[in-house]
C-alpha cells in the first residue's frame, strides 16, 4: 500500500507533463520547456540536500569505469540499432554491425560485473525467480507502454491536424486514473497477491491496445480517450504491484541492487520498445504506401473519376495528383501506426501469458529465503 501511494507522484508527474509542454509549444517558445525543466530539476536538488538524510550504512564503491563505458557503447549501440533500423533496413551492414557491438560490449559488461566484489549493477538478483519473472514481465510491458505513448500524439498532430496541447489533454485522464488508483492497487497486492492482480490488468491492457489497432482518419477524439482510459486503468494494476513484488521477492541486503537494476531494466526496455515500435510504424508506412500507389497507377474507373472531381477543384491534374498523394501518404501512415500497435499488443499479450507463471507471494518468499541461505552457506 505505502508503494502504491508513493506510485502517485511517480505517475502523476508524467501525467501533467505531456499536458503542460503541449500548453507552453503552443503558446509560446520550446525552448521555454528546457529551462523550466532546469530550473524544477535546481529546485529538486535542493530540497534533496536539505530534507534526505540517508540512515543506512555505505560502502562507498569506486566508479565502474570499464563497467560504464562497456554499458554505455553497448545499450546505445543496441537503442541506435532499433531506431535505424527503419530508415537503413534490418539487414544492411550499418545496423547488423550496430547490433553485433551492442552485444558483444553487454557480454563484456556482464562479465566483469560478475567478477566485481562491488559491481555497478548486482546481477546476484537473478538467482530469485520470482524478481527475475517480474523483472521480464516489466520489460515487456514498458516496451508496450512508452511506445504507445509515443505513436498517439503522431497519429492526431501529424494526421489529424490536432495540436500538441490536445494531444496533452488526451493522456491527461488515464494517466490521472493510474495515479488515483495506485494506493487501491497497493491494497489489492496485499491482499490478494500478485499474480491475479497482474493478469487481470494486463488482460484489460493487452484488449485496449488492440483497440488501438483500428484507427482511421474520422475515429473520434473521445473514442480514442475512452482507450487510452482504459489502457491505464489496466496499467494501474500493474506498475506499482508489479514492482513491488519483485522488490519484496529478494532478501533485504539485496533490495537496493533489485530497485537499480530493475529501473534500469524498465528504462532500457521502454527506450528499446519505443525504438522497435518507430521502426515497424515507418517500415510499414513504406510498404502501405507502395501498395497504395499500385493501385493508384491501375486504370480504374473509380480513380479516374476520383481524380477529375479533384482536378475541377484544385486547378488542374498537377493540383489533383498533390492533394491526392498527400491523402494516401497519411492513409498509409495510419495503416502504420495501426501495424505498430498490433505489435505492442503482441508485447502485452507476451506479458500476459508470463504472467501465468508468477508465484504467490508466500510461496515466492519461501523461495527467496532457501536460495538466500543456499548462497550464504556457499560463500561460508
């Protein structure tokens, strides 16, 4: 319950932010964004150093300086892969390159993580089962999550004409409905465990996203906020729960490593699924958009008539033929945004039947104190 209340600034703060830049790139100059965001962030830094007081012994490690650097090229050389993959090509020699760095510098990374007595990220984590199945089931979900988040304001500003403050004002309910519903969520999870909290909330997201999937260029404004309301009311039993768990799934003197390396996790994964979701929307778009100037190229009667109405409007073929191809190439963009969603909901639906496999959480805790104690006897 305490994670679930906290989970409220944590969602409530994203839930403001898309609402509040769409306001200030409408009204006045982006860059007043990044400033205010500098000052917020001075803001924070200094009510942390007056307020935090840290009652936990430290260790004091010294940086990681291979580790980061292993970390650095090789998570970005993976993000980089995802995201050019569209533009370049799956198969070309840039990004096959990309991808065989990414993994070879991750493998050097984990390698030397598990020789470190002090290691950047702990990975002693994953010999809990439960931490590592909730841990995968996170990944999956951020993946489908973030890129949702990202394919919605396409659709309506660069489709619809709508601007970036409705675009905010859209993900504004659901994301408030997810913070609202975190303390309830915390009660849920204590009573009644995760396992049916998780996939009851992954159900209802895995069906929204697909709804998702059926976009056109005349589906309502509300309709699509009805969705997304949806979609986070189903998130709501899974973010805060879902950590939780995982969290209370290991022994105390490896919480601290299980919260970084999760969020680490989480934000890779949401880069990564964000990255993945951009490229098969474009992909898509190209295919879509081939298929439709194939059709175009066809002498039918349908589109001869079609493009004479046009032209009686527009001045002339050369008008006709502009307004025309203007109007496949956002049709196909929508048939590729629709694509990237049927992904994302392959995602959730992967995360849905993981879910099946969570344990309860008495269960979960036995588990985690056998292999604790197995680990400690071993280092005796």
């Amino acid at each position: 319950a305490a994670m679930g209340t906290m989970g409220i600034a944590m969602i409530l703060a994203p839930a403001i932010g898309p609402t509040l830049s769409g306001y200030i790139v409408q009204n006045y100059h982006w860059n007043v964004m990044f400033y205010g965001m500098f000052i917020i962030g001075i803001i924070a830094i200094l009510v942390g150093f007056i307020w935090f007081k840290l009652y936990q012994y430290t260790t004091n490690p010294k940086a990681d300086i291979p580790g980061i650097i292993f970390s650095t090229i090789g998570f970005g050389a993976l993000l980089y892969g995802f995201s050019e993959a569209g533009n370049k090509g799956w198969g070309s020699v840039e990004i096959e390159t990309m991808f065989a760095i990414g993994i070879i510098f991750i493998i050097l990374f984990v390698i030397r993580e598990l020789r470190m007595k002090a290691p950047m990220l702990n990975l002693e984590v994953l010999k809990f089962p439960t931490f590592t199945l909730t841990t995968v089931i996170n990944m999956v979900v951020m993946m489908s999550l973030y890129g949702g988040m990202i394919l919605l304001p396409i659709y309506l500003q660069n489709l619809r004409g709508f601007s970036a403050l409705d675009s905010g004002l859209l993900l504004l309910p659901g994301s408030l409905i997810m913070g609202l519903l975190g303390p309830f969520a915390g009660k849920l999870l204590d009573t009644i465990g995760l396992k049916p909290l998780a996939i009851f909330g992954i159900a209802v997201m895995t069906y929204a996203t697909w709804e998702l999937t059926k976009l056109n260029m005349d589906t309502p404004y509300m309709t699509i906020m009805g969705i997304y309301v949806l979609r986070s009311f189903g998130m709501a039993f899974i973010m805060m729960p879902m950590v939780t768990a995982a969290i209370n799934a290991l022994p105390g003197r490896l919480a601290s490593h299980g919260n970084a390396f999760l969020n680490t996790m989480r934000q890779l994964a949401g880069s990564i699924g964000t990255a993945i979701l951009v490229t098969v929307m474009t992909t898509q778009t190209t295919q879509h958009l081939s298929a439709f100037g194939e059709e175009l190229d066809k002498t039918n009667p349908v589109v001869q008539d079609h493009m004479r109405e046009l032209a009686s409007q527009y001045g002339g073929q050369e008008g006709a033929m502009k307004v025309l191809l203007q109007f496949v190439n956002k049709l196909a963009t929508v048939e590729g945004i629709n694509d990237a969603f049927i992904v994302a909901t392959i995602f959730s639906i992967i995360a849905l039947i993981l879910c099946l496999f969570l344990q309860s959480n008495k269960k979960a805790k036995a588990t985690a104190q056998k292999i604790d104690a197995d680990n400690s006897i071993n280092h005796e």
